[in-house]
C-alpha cells in the first residue's frame, strides 16, 4: 500500500517528535507525561479546580482525570481539598513543589525553544512568526464556530 504524506504534514510530525524528544530529554520532567505536564499549568492558571473541570478542559473522562491527578497527587505535585462549601466536591490545586517544577520546566523549555529557533535566520523567524500567528489566528477562528 503506498500512502503518501503532504510534505508539509509530515515536517509538522517530525518537528514535533523532535521537539518532544529534546525537551523532555533537556529537562528533568522525564517522569512526567505531556500531559500531567499540562495539567500541572492548568492548576497553576485555574487553582481549586473540581475534577470535572480538569476532565472538561482536557475532554476526557472523569475516570481518565482522576488516574491523571492522582499521579500528580503521588508525586506530590498536587493536593486534594474538601469544598469549604460543599463537602461532596473535592478541590484540586497545584503544590509548592508542582509550582516550582512547573516554572523550572517552562525555563528550560523557553531556553530550548529560543535555541531551536536560533537555528533560523531573522528573516526566516519574522517568517515564522508571521505563519505561526496567521496559523493560530485561523484555527481559534474555526474552534469558535
């Protein structure tokens, strides 16, 4: 069977492998996945959240969520709260030390990008940086309809 790939689709794919495999490598986030990765930003950006937040925002079960926090909880880069209000819910934020290994791993992750970047000429970057936002600008138009 042969399948051909769009060029452009097939850089994207590579470029993001490569991307992945570098920073995580870089970093000392090894032992965290992508995404409890972006879970640990999300308590950072939404603290207090519900599970069912965390399960909505991700699009995933609230079983999924639950394996998902309870590994951050394990790690003790999260905790788990009673509502003040409503002893039913159970409120989930990001801890100290989640706090701290999020801002080391944004740091480096900033760094490796700024230096894969660096790889390009200012002109290709401002043409980088002009696709990238014209990508972005059209994709959020389309999620919003």
């Amino acid at each position: 069977m042969d399948i051909k790939q769009n060029p452009i689709v097939e850089a994207i794919f590579v470029l993001s492998k490569l991307l992945k495999e570098q920073i995580t490598s870089d970093l000392k986030l090894v032992h965290l996945s992508v995404l409890q990765l972006q879970a640990l930003v999300f308590l950072h950006q939404h603290p207090n959240s519900a599970m069912s937040d965390i399960a909505n925002f991700f699009k995933i079960e609230l079983p999924s969520a639950t394996s998902l926090i309870n590994k951050l909880v394990d790690m003790d880069l999260a905790v788990r709260q009673e509502d003040k209000k409503d002893r039913r819910l159970v409120r989930i934020s990001i801890t100290n030390r989640g706090e701290n290994l999020l801002a080391e791993g944004m740091k480096a992750r900033a760094k490796h990008m700024e230096k894969v970047v660096s790889y390009l000429s200012q002109e290709d970057q401002q043409a980088f940086l002009r696709i990238l936002q014209n990508l972005i600008k059209t994709m959020e138009e389309q999620h919003e309809k």
